[in-house]
C-alpha cells in the first residue's frame, strides 16, 4: 500500500513537472 501511493505521488509529480515546464511559455503569453 505505501509503495503504491509512493508511484502514485512520483508519477503526479512528474506530470505535474512536465506540465508546468511546458506551461511556462503559454503563461508568459497569456501574461502578456
């Protein structure tokens, strides 16, 4: 159970890395 939610948490994070990396440039022109 605890080696599941680890998976779970790495895997969000890196989604959520990926995401934002490339999310930056979007935001900077929606900024814009």
């Amino acid at each position: 159970m605890y080696g599941y939610h680890f998976v779970y948490f790495v895997l969000m994070s890196l989604s959520y890395v990926k995401l934002n990396h490339q999310g930056q440039r979007e935001k900077v022109r929606f900024s814009s």
